[in-house]
C-alpha cells in the first residue's frame, strides 16, 4: 500500500492502518498481503466506520457550515477530481434506470466458471 502526500500522508495512512486493523483485532495491510501471497486478490482487512454529527460539533451557524462544506466539495468536483464514492453512486444510478448491472466480460466469465 503505497501513501501520498510526504510524512503527512504516511501519518494519516498509519492512522487509518491502526484504526482499521490492529485497534479493532484486524490485520494490517501488510499481515493482509503475506495472506495474499501474490494472488493479487481483493486484501483481507478490517472494516471501521466512523460517524459523528456535524450539527453536535458545529461551532455556529450549522447551516452556513454546511453550505462551505458544499462549496469545498464543488470546488474539487469543479477541478475534475472525484469525491469519496461518486463513482459508486453514478454506477447506482445507470444501474438502477437500465434495470441492470454492467459487468466486464472477463469477470462475466470467471463468474460462470465458478457455476459449472
């Protein structure tokens, strides 16, 4: 697992490391690709969601917070970047008007090997 942005980015990949393995009794990405051993499969790792309410911690006025919370987010979008799971939500929706999911053909044909 490579991490960006310098020492800040590997202390916040570290973070995430302990927060999502061995501070919830998981693997670290490391332990994760030993298991792996090269198959290049999907990694064996913890899951941890962390919620809070934005309202609880808002300082003033919540909704002019959050109204500068959606002009950042626009401001990344505006610049052709992708937000955390825009993709995903894009993939929903075409899949939910075409009545359908798309998948690559190889995966199409893995899968049906996996039938017989």
């Amino acid at each position: 697992m490579l991490t960006f942005g310098g020492y800040k980015g590997s202390a916040l990949s570290t973070m995430i490391e302990l927060l999502a393995g061995p501070l919830i009794g998981d693997m670290t990405s490391a332990e994760s690709l030993r298991i792996d051993d090269g198959a290049g499969a999907t990694p064996c790792h913890g899951e941890i969601v962390i919620a809070f309410d934005p309202q609880f911690f808002s300082p003033g006025n919540f909704i002019e917070e959050r109204q500068r919370a959606e002009k950042l987010f626009e401001s990344i979008t505006g610049q052709g970047a992708r937000l955390p799971s825009q993709r995903r939500f894009i993939a929903r929706s075409r899949s939910l008007a075409n009545g359908y999911v798309q998948i690559p053909e190889p995966l199409l044909r893995d899968i049906q090997q996996l039938l017989n």
